[in-house]
C-alpha cells in the first residue's frame, strides 16, 4: 500500500475523530467486561472479589489495525447492621491502540455502587465511574504528500509534512453512570440482568488542532445478560447488547449452551460454546460479524476465546478476517469468621 494512502488514511481517521466526536472501544464478549457497559455492574456477581482482563486484536490485515486490553478489579462491603444493601467499588484500565499514527486511548476510572436487596430474588444497582483519559499519536511512522518530490518521484524523509498539529497529546477526566436490576432464582444457574449504562456524562473536549469544538459524544448502553438451567448438566445463556454513540450504534446478541462436566465442589469444570452476532442497527441491520466463542470454566477461573469473522462490506479488504478476542477472569470467595454471618447475596 503506498505511502500516500497510510498518510490519508490517519487524516481520515481523525475527521471521523472529530465528526462521530470519537468511538469508544468494544468487545464482542461485552458480557465479561462489564465495567465498560455500565458502572452498575460493579460488584454484581457471586464472590467477594473479581479479577479480570480482555485483549482484542481487530482488522490486522488492513493498516488500521486496533488492539484494545482491559483489565478491572471489583469487591463488595458488606454493611454490618444491615441485611438490605451492600457497596461495591473497583478499578478499571483500559488500552486501545490504533494504525501507523499509534493512536493511543489509555483511560484509568474508579467505579463505585449501592446494590438494594429487595429479596433474595430481586436486586437493584445504581453504579457511578469516574476517570481520566489521555489521548496520543505519534508522527514517526506516517508519510505525507507533502514528501513526495515530484522532481525525483520519490518519496523523501527530511522534507517536512506541512501539517500542523497544536498538540500530541492531551487529556480530560470523565465521568458516567448506570442502573441495573438482577433478577435470581436460588439455584444459582438461573438470573437475568438487565440495564443502563449512560458513559462521558460531561461532553469533554478532545482535540489535536486548536479552533476546533471536538467533543466526545456521551454513549448509551442497554443490555439483558441471562443464563438459565435447563438440567443438571446445562445451561442456556443468551446476552444481547445495544450501544449508541452519536450517529453510530451496534448490536451484539448470541447465545451459548454451557455443559458442566464435573460439579463436584472446588473441582468444578463446564464447557461453553456459543455464537454471537453484531450489526448496525441504524444503517438497516446490515451484519457486521459472526462470532464463534468457546469458553472454559474450572472452578473460580473463566477463559473465553471469540473470533469475529467480518461479514460486512468490508471483507473485500480484511477477507473476512475480523480478529480475535480472548476474556479471564477469576472470582475469590473468602471464608468469614464464625461470628460473621455476611454472604454474598448475589448467585
């Protein structure tokens, strides 16, 4: 691909940047990040603490290749004279990289909620986040037109690329918010949650050249998550996601069977697979990828392995090679002492 075409290429990623007031990251497995779809997750899950990542490496075959980590942490507080409510709070990292330029997105939050116990079947969340962004890119890699000496027809390194950029890099802070309603049955294998997560409540400004009014548009999320039991070794789980930010939306539903394959207690071991769909909602539907998954989950430890298999117009130029995602997690229960009778109230 000539040089010409890499240059245009990030100037055409920072007028969508500005025009689209820039896209957040996201994951075809949303349903284990879900820091990222709604501050109110925080702390719903069963366990005392959470430990977990995700890497996705997209469109690899194409010079705007994305790669995007995240890692978050979340526990509970248990009040001590009170069985109706209990806090969580945690730490979220997120990563994303972009193309030739480095376009870089490194956002660092603090998440916070109150979780109401209605009963033992019905839980609400009310979730905040609060952070700070920091957005770069590197001039290093690129080539400009202004390079090419047309006496010579070559291009030439030393002569300068006649851009002029106010800055690098900069930063904001951010803040978002979220609700989520966990409905349970006692046998653990059975619950749905359903919410909202409302994300750059502010509107900051972000921009690489002074003069211009760019803002990060606030993005929308709503989601149902459900796993159901249908015998003793099989569940059913069905997840869908809808996201909106500024003109742009995407949908992601699927669903998996998980096999459980030894029950027996701190030796359990399931098998899941399952297939995802994502498409764009506002521009008629029209399918973006399939996503074959496989997880697997042994005790307290999940690892999931997605592939997005691109089914968009844009498979001319990536030949259907979307790219993959892999998810980790791990959950602690802690033993409490035999006057302290707190147990976690989510299954």
């Amino acid at each position: 691909m000539s040089s010409k075409i890499t240059s245009n290429l990030f100037l055409f990623m920072l007028l969508i940047l500005g025009r689209l007031g820039a896209q957040d990251l996201h994951y075809s497995q949303f349903y284990h990040s879900p820091l990222n779809i709604n501050p109110g997750l925080t702390g719903v899950y069963n366990g005392d603490c959470r430990i977990s990542a995700n890497w996705r490496n997209q469109w690899r075959n194409v010079p705007v290749n994305y790669q995007t980590f995240t890692a978050e942490y979340d526990s509970k507080y248990y009040f001590k004279r009170s069985e109706k409510s209990f806090l969580g709070y945690g730490l979220q990292l997120n990563y994303d990289k972009a193309g030739d330029s480095k376009l870089q997105y490194l956002n660092l939050s603090l998440n916070g909620s109150y979780n109401y116990i209605i009963n033992p079947r019905n839980i609400i969340t009310g979730g905040l986040q609060l952070g700070y962004v920091q957005r770069s890119f590197k001039l290093d890699d690129l080539k400009w037109d202004n390079q090419f000496d047309n006496n010579i027809g070559s291009y030439v390194a030393t002569l300068p690329n006649g851009e002029n950029f106010s800055r690098l890099k900069f930063g904001f802070f951010d803040a978002s918010v979220g609700a989520n309603y966990r409905w349970q049955k006692p046998s653990k294998r059975t619950k749905i949650d359903f919410g909202l997560g409302y994300f750059h409540l502010t509107q900051p400004k972000q921009n690489f050249i002074d003069g211009k009014d760019i803002k990060l548009s606030s993005r929308l999320s709503g989601y149902v998550m459900s796993s159901f039991k249908l015998t003793n070794g099989l569940d059913l789980l069905v997840n869908a996601l809808y996201q909106k930010q500024n003109q742009q939306d995407e949908a992601v539903g699927g669903a998996a069977v998980r096999i459980h394959l030894n029950q027996r207690p701190a030796k359990e071991l399931a098998l899941q697979l399952g297939l995802n769909y994502r498409a764009n909602p506002g521009n008629s539907f029209v399918g973006d990828a399939l996503i074959p998954t496989i997880e697997v989950h042994y005790t307290k430890w999940h690892v999931g392995l997605s592939y997005d298999i691109n089914i968009s117009g844009f498979k001319e130029a990536t030949n259907g090679r979307g790219g993959p995602e892999l998810s980790m997690s791990y959950r602690c229960i802690n033993v409490k002492p035999l006057k302290e009778n707190k147990i976690c109230p989510i299954f």
